[in-house]
C-alpha cells in the first residue's frame, strides 16, 4: 500500500477517537495550501482508504492538524480555557511515494504522541 493514513487513539479513555476533525495541509514556501478536511470513524481511522494517494501523493512536506481540543470539549472532558492543548498540528515530509506513510496520535486532555507507523 501506498499513499498517507492515520488513526487517532484517545489514551484517556482507552478507546479510538471517534469524531475528531483533521486538517491536511501541503506546506508551500512560508505557506500552506489546505488539501480536505477528514473525520475519524468509529475506529479512530478515516474512512474511504488512504487520506493522500495516487496523482496527489506527492514528494514535499505537509501537515495533519488534529481538532482535538473540539474532540475532547465533545466527549465532556473538562479543559482548562485556554485549553491546554487544543489544535495539535504535526508537519513531516513525505520524500518516497512508493512507501506507506502512516502518522497516528495518541491524544489526552495533558499530553499526546505520534510516530511513524506502519
């Protein structure tokens, strides 16, 4: 498999984050371009494959901007105003379009972790 996904693990509640809102972006110069918009299912994951594949899997840097203050004010988690973490954004570069690029985060009200996964 080729192409971007990524899985967001609510590790408060132990369970997949589901409803959460994910911004990719394409990084461009000082600027960003706004590829979609995605929500994660019932499993955490995005439905309908892989969120970047194909023509538009591309070399260069992008973005995943995770709305997880708006997740967790959704699941009645009590957050502080400002929230301590609200917008959660990760940049990484994709330089082998052949490969599966595959950014999870592990989300709480205090803290949260990514990697690349497989």
């Amino acid at each position: 498999m080729t192409g971007l996904t990524t899985h967001v693990l609510d590790t408060a509640s132990g369970a997949p984050a589901q409803g959460m809102v994910i911004d990719l972006y394409r990084i461009e110069g000082e600027g960003r371009k706004k590829l979609k918009s995605v929500t994660t299912n019932a499993d955490g994951r995005v439905d309908g494959g892989p969120i970047l594949i194909d023509a538009s899997f591309v070399v260069g840097t992008y973005e995943l901007v995770f709305h997880a203050g708006d997740y967790l004010r959704g699941r009645g988690v009590p957050l502080t105003d400002p929230a301590f973490l609200d917008v959660i954004p990760i940049r990484f570069g994709i330089s082998d379009t052949t490969a599966h690029y595959h950014v999870p985060l592990l989300i709480s009200p205090y803290g949260y972790s990514t990697y690349r996964g497989s």
